[in-house]
DNA sequence: TTGTACGCGTTATCAG
DNA sequence: CTGATAACGCGTACAA
C-alpha cells in the first residue's frame, strides 16, 4: 500500500480508502489508485485489516465430516454463497466428537471469525450456546436434536400432540435455523407410492433424532389423509447398515408383493435395495423403493434410487445469508421444502404382480450362494426376445 | 496479552516469550504465566501473529469439489495431520476451473499461507507453477496430468517404452508429488482376479491422464507375466457414466461367461455392475468386478465392491509432512501403494459356469422392462431349499 | 533471565 | 476531498 501511495504521491490512508470504495473520494483518484495498485502486483494483508478491524470476513463451519457426499454439497452452497459476498468459509471437521467442536470454536475465535455455520452438528447445544456467549453470529443447519424414543412411539402408535410438531428449532438459543422439511419429504414419499398405486406400504426407521421422527412423521400424516394408516414401521439398529437389511429382509419374508417402502434416508434404501435382491424381490415391480436425500450415490445405485432431494445447496446458501444479510427477513428458522427425484426404484403397482410376488416371497433365503439356483435366476432362452415387447 | 502481563506484574515480552517455550524463561514465571493465561481465557490472535511473522500456520489446500467421497478422506488425513502440527487447512473448493484455482492462491496469499496443498489438480502445470513463484511450498496428491492419446495406444497395442513408465511426477517443478501407485493397483486388480481363475479379462478405461494411463499399463504388466496378453479394453467416453455402461453392456453381448473385469475405478465398476444386471449376467458368478479407490459407497453396492483401495487418509497426511517435516526425507515424489478390499463382486470361477453363462449372454437384452422374463429371474419354488446347501 | 521499544499493514479519527 | 497519525496484538533486537 505504502508503494501504491508513494508512485501516485498520495498517503496510504488515500489508497485505503480508494481500495475500499470509501464515498468520499474522487473517481479519478481511485480510478488511478485502482489501477497503480492492479500494475503493482498489490495484494492485501487479511491479517493486517483483521487486526485493525477485529473482524475476519471468514465464515467457521463446522461439519461432521467432510465428504460424506452430503455435506460436500451443503458446503459447496456455502462456499459459493460467502464468495459472492467477499467471504470465505474456513472449514473445520470435528468427526462427530465435542472435543474436536470445542477445538473448531477456538481456532474461529482466535481468526477473529465472526460468522459461524455448524452442519447437522451433534445432538447437544453446548457448542452453539457457546458460540454466542462468545458473541458470534450463528447459523445452524439442519441440527438433528436427539429425541426421546417414547415420542416415536407416539407418533407410530399414539395420537400425534402439538408437542411433537413443534419439537426443534432453535432450543431457545440465539441462532439462525436453516433445515430440511422432513415431515414434507416423508409425505411427498409416501404420496408418490400411494399414487403408484401402493396399498401395503412400510417405513423404515432412522436413528432417534429429529429428522428421523419428522419423517415417519410424514409417513403418517401422508397415510392418515387417504385413510391407510397404521402401516408397519421398521427399527433396525440406527446406524448400523446390516441391521437396516436385515430388518427389510426379514420384513419381505413374511410379506407378499407388491410393497411400497419409504427408507429413513438414501442409505437406508440402499440397504433395502440389497435385502430385495438377496430375497428375491425385484426393484421396482415387486418392491417400490423411495429414498430421502439424494445423495451423490442415489444415481447410480441399481437400480437409481427414487428419492426426495434436500436443496443441499441452497440450504447452505441460505446459512450465509442468514448471517450475512440480517435485513433479509431473517425468521429465526427457515423451512426448506425437498423435491421428488424419480428414478428407477419406483414403479406403478402392477395388476398381477402379486401372484409372482408371492412366489419369490417363499421361497428366496439366499440367492448369493449355491449355484442350484443359478440357472432359475436368469430368463430361459426362448424367453429372451418375447420380454422385449412387454 | 497486556492483561496477563498486567496480573503478573511482567512485561508482554516476557509473555510472549512464556507462551512460545522460548528457553530463555524461567521456569517458575512460564507456569505462572500458562495458568493466568489460561484463567484469564488468553487466546492469541492468530491476525497480530501472522502479521509480525509473516507467516500464517494456515494450510491452503485446493481440491476439485469438496465431498466426492475420495476427497473427503484425503482433506481428512490433512486436517489431522497439520493438526498434530499446530497447522489449520484452509479449504478451497475450485470444482475443476482454473479461474477458481486462480481466486484460491489470491486469498491464500491474502491470508500469508505458505503451504499449499493441491488435490487431484486439473491437468496443466499452471496453478502449481505459479504456487512455486510466489514462494509458496507445495505439494501435489495425485496429479492427474494429461497424457495424449497416443500413449494409450502404445500401452495397449505396441511396446512399452520406458518413456511411459516415466511420465508424470513433478514435471520440472519444485514441488513434492505424493501419488497412489497406479501401475501397482491395476497390477493387484488384474492378479486378484487371474488367482480366481479367470482367463478372459476386460479392462475400461478411464480418460486421458496420468492415473488411467497407468492402471492401463498395470493390467497389461499383470497380464505379461501370466501369458495372458492381449485381452480387449473398452474405451467409453471419458466421465460419462452411461457410455460406460453401454460399452460393457455391448461387450459383454458379445462375450461368454467368466469374465473377469478390471475397471478404470470404483464409478466405472459401478456401471460395469449396472450393465451386467440389465444383461442378464450375475456378480459374481458370471462376471467378477474389481474396481480401484475404495470410495465410500464402494461398500453400498450390490454386491460390494471387490476394489483397490488408496490410501486416502495417508496421502493427505504424507501431504503434510512432506511440506512441514522437510527434514523426513523429502524424495520430491512418494508413491503409496494400495491394497485389496475384497467384497461380494469377485468369486473364483466355477468350471461350469461356461455353460450357464452362456445361455444368460445369448438371451439377455433388457430384463428391466416387460414381464415375459419375471417368472425366470428368480428361482423356482422346488429349489429354494436346496440352494442353501450348495 | 527480563524489560523496552519498534514495526508488521491496515483502518479510523481528526484536522485541514 | 485528502493527509497525518495513532492503534490493533504480537514477536524480537537490543539493552539491562
């Protein structure tokens, strides 16, 4: 700055406050400043405006983990969002555990950060209570409180309270709360199976956490409307892959086709996608599979998973703007409706499938090893052309 | 600061000096100033330091897209690593445009980064080139360098030149390159598949660079010592998923069972699983699959992924090192090999399976649609039993 | 072993 | 509209 100022003989608080597009000053001089400073290579120290201003235009963000496949999108929308506004995000993974959240909050501190966005951080508010004790703006995204199990248990079985719709939000803390519509994911799910014709439709579980309840939530509510519920709902063991699909596989040995299955979230489907085929099920004539998240994966699984989409960027946008852009009728928390991706694993429901449907029920175990099978798994020969014209 | 030294009845140097382990302390006034530190909430700011130092413990580190699943494990083993260090990654996600890879080294050296760690970069040498000019230390994890098609060619059908062999590493420019083994992979691939018996291979390629050049070459390394060259490649369109599948699919038309398939990566072994249930052919039985990386997802599929796995979280964490231990041995280029992860897609061949097999090439063609070919795909009621002994 | 004093590059205040 | 100057918090050369 002092070379800028020294080539053009004006002081540096002139090229400060040219740099800046201060309203008091001349167009010619910043126009000259502008350009001396282009042809001198000038670069500005963040460190020494941050000192000076004790602001950092940088965002903290907290995230689980990076890459995940969801979170890369979330972050991304930040990313693009803060850039737009002379931000940039500085990322933190804090892997699920507190200690590393408590780390994360510090090294923000100690840059001068300003603006903080957790990603579905961990179930407790400690961190974000102490994030504005600090004094920082927060925003949250998508915070999947822990829930008491007995509120499933009342939304499965019971009669549904007020108490359970209003559950969430921002706790009584001081934070922007961008999140994700589960109860309307978990209906438009379910709806678009019922408008396939799905009479007999199951919902598998997630964890015990708020995304989790709002969307057997959704489940509900969408059933209750056209008079089908109660449906079965599935409880693996949260987290756990191999119990998700062995939840659905012992579900599908006791049930006839066709099935409409509304998963947790995509991984659960993909789960189910695995369980359908080791029992025989076929994806979608004799089991219609519909995700929630749209995950980078839910386009290549086989088949590609119908799912109902977070706007994972624009959640993340929003986060920033929340923080930002304070005039932008900022509500306290912000909603975000999900929108369908239909893709191979749901399909209308078939007049006659259920007589063949019936027949994989019985008899499949484990298709994955033996060979007697092998020859029954595949069409016969002269079978071949005719399945083109069906 | 000044409160500490205040409370103590000390100078700020004497703190400073305290908090930094300078020698020249006592021991009884650096305890004493750690714990009024620490009871005051002392937090340094990393702005005044870096402004005094010129230098920022901030690692800059550039990748294509944040939470591909691969990069997300890389980024992982570099935060915790420059952890360990005192050092905090400073993301930057360019999604593959050079003139957000420009953008990134402008605010790295806004912010007095002066390491830099760029992540599968685009082809040309330019950001790191002008990485090194700036004076930043910089190190490469698996940069994908064009190569020309020609090259190819030569692996595939002429002789292999040393010059192939050589290619890639640090071209001409002073930085450290850590890199997976890429021969040595599709060399493991292609063995696991030969020791399950396999004697018609199949390799798909991947575009035009470094790392696909080099599986190539391993496959064909592999296949030399075992008598078994030449076996055909495929060539789909570079990144696009569905001519990967067609291209297997049309092989495979083609072909009798066993084969065994080494794909380009795990998203080509993806199609490759994809285009084998559409054609009628199983996984394992008929058609073993081994992909390279070992993405996240690759333990989703159906069946999972038999794949090369990187080591992800090394090669971030050599990343590091390599920039701020340059006493740790500093060869320029490292090169990390992998290892197999078997899953569900690769099985040893069955002397049978010829016969079988066939029978699926010559009549599959599309079983996802009509229902002529329902009743076959699944096997019939009288051996449902009897599968489960084989 | 400790204290004094300066400067890193900016911005904000005050004066002109 | 512009200039002079102080201060942000820290590290370090120099002095004690």
């Amino acid at each position: 700055m002092k070379d800028v100022a020294a080539a053009l003989n004006v002081s540096t608080a002139t090229v400060s406050r040219s740099l800046r597009d201060d309203p008091a000053i001349s167009l010619e001089t910043r126009r000259a400043v502008l350009d001396m400073a282009r042809s001198l290579q000038y670069r500005p120290s963040a460190a020494a405006r941050r000192l000076r201003t004790r602001a950092s235009s940088l965002i903290g963000v907290v995230v689980q983990s990076v890459g995940d496949g969801y979170v890369g999108d979330v972050v991304l929308g930040i990313q693009q969002r803060a850039r737009d506004l002379g931000y940039q995000p500085l990322l933190f993974a804090a892997e699920g555990r507190e200690d590393l959240e408590a780390e994360a909050l510090d090294v923000f501190l100690s840059e001068q950060v300003t603006e903080f966005i957790a990603v579905s951080p961990t179930g407790r508010p400690q961190l974000l209570r102490r994030a504005v004790e600090e004094g920082l703006h927060v925003a949250v995204i998508n915070w999947d409180i822990e829930v008491p199990a007995s509120l499933f248990d009342s939304v499965e079985r019971g009669r549904i309270g007020t108490r359970v719709t209003n559950f969430g939000s921002s706790a009584g803390i001081d934070v922007s709360s961008i999140a994700f519509h589960d109860v309307a994911a978990g209906m438009m799910a379910t709806s678009h199976l019922a408008g396939l014709g799905h009479r007999q439709l199951v919902h598998v579980r997630g964890p015990n956490v708020r995304s989790s309840l709002f969307r057997l939530l959704g489940f509900r509510r969408a059933l209750e409307t056209i008079g089908l519920w109660p449906q079965p709902v599935l409880s693996p063991e949260p987290h756990a892959q191999e119990s998700r699909e062995a939840a659905v596989a012992a579900y599908l040995r006791d049930t006839r086709p066709p099935v409409g299955m509304v998963a947790y979230d995509d991984l659960s489907a993909v789960a189910a996608l695995r369980a359908a085929h080791r029992m025989g099920w076929r994806v979608p004539e004799d089991l219609s599979v519909v995700g929630i998240d749209d995950i980078q994966f839910a386009a290549y699984t086989n088949p590609g998973l119908t799912t109902v989409a977070q706007p994972k960027q624009e959640l993340g946008a929003l986060a920033v703007d929340a923080l930002l852009l304070p005039g932008k009728a900022d509500p306290g928390t912000q909603i975000l409706d999900g929108y369908l991706v239909v893709r191979e694993s749901t399909a209308p429901v078939e007049r006659d499938a259920g007589e063949h449907g019936q027949q994989a029920a019985d008899t499949s175990s484990d298709l994955s090893s033996g060979s007697a099978g092998v020859l029954s798994i595949r069409p016969a020969t002269h079978t071949g052309d005719a399945m083109m014209d069906g």
